[in-house]
C-alpha cells in the first residue's frame, strides 16, 4: 500500500511538473518553487551528479546594473565532458549548443519555469538526428528537472 501511495503521489508530481511545450526545442515545465528556490534545487542536484557548474547567470540582477526590472531569470551553465563530447563527436558544429543551459523565470502571472533546451531537437538542428548521445543527454536531462521540480513530503 505504501509503494503504491508514493507511485501515486510520484505520477502526480510528474504530470503537475509536465512539459508545457517544446517549442523549437525548449522544453518547459512548471515549478512549485520560487525561482530562486528551483534554481538552487537543480544545481544541487546536478553537483551531487558529479557535473560541473561553469557558470550561474543571474539576468534579474544584470538589468538592476542598468537600472532595468526584469522578473527572476537565471541561466545554470553545466555539464561534463562524458555526455557532451560523445555528442560533439557525432557533430563538431553541437560544441555551440554545449555546455548544458537551464534557465528558471517567472511570467508575468507569477508561474515559475525550468526550461532546457532538448538534446534530440539539438542534434536534428546539426544534422545528427540519429545521435545516440542526444537520447542520453535528454534522458538525463528530464531526470534532472524533474528531480529539482519534485515536491517534498
């Protein structure tokens, strides 16, 4: 009973976090969290995987030097080079679209979003629609979101 209460709950989260749409191979979904809170969710999660942070970009504090508002919007650079250069292998060109980028905002309605740009859709941009690396990359990806999105009991 125990086991299926968290399955429950588990297929809850997911379809609540689902994709809202891929368009042009973003891939978004919903958070439950502040910006700020979903952003530290997922760089938690992807250090503990082992992937290395290039770089945080906070674009809300850049338009503050400007004297410009703009909503909670951060960009997290990272990966590593065991998913990335099976990719870039298949096409040098991919090295554009590598390191990894999440970006977390919040609308004008206040809703905050985990968005990726997805692997397969990248690969079909460089002409290597067949890459085996892009799957890998994506499924990785989506656990990783999903994983910071997932809401605690």
């Amino acid at each position: 009973m125990k086991k299926l209460s968290l399955f429950l709950i588990l297929c809850f989260v997911f379809t609540s976090a689902a994709t809202v749409w891929a368009a042009d191979g973003l891939i978004a979904m919903k958070s439950s969290y502040s910006a700020d809170e979903t952003m530290n969710r997922f760089e938690a999660i992807a250090k503990n995987k082992g992937l290395n942070i290039f770089a945080r970009i906070n674009h809300t504090a850049g338009a503050a030097k400007i004297g410009k508002t703009l909503r909670p919007t951060e960009v997290l650079i990272f990966g590593n080079p065991q998913g990335g250069t099976p990719f870039i292998e298949c096409a040098q060109t991919v090295g554009i679209d590598l390191p990894l980028k999440v970006l977390v905002w919040q609308d004008a309605a206040g809703q905050v979003w985990l968005g990726y740009n997805d692997p397969v859709y990248l690969a079909k941009r460089h002409g290597v629609s067949q890459c085996p690396a892009a799957g890998k990359l994506g499924k990785a990806l989506a656990g990783l979101s999903t994983a910071a999105l997932m809401v605690e009991m």
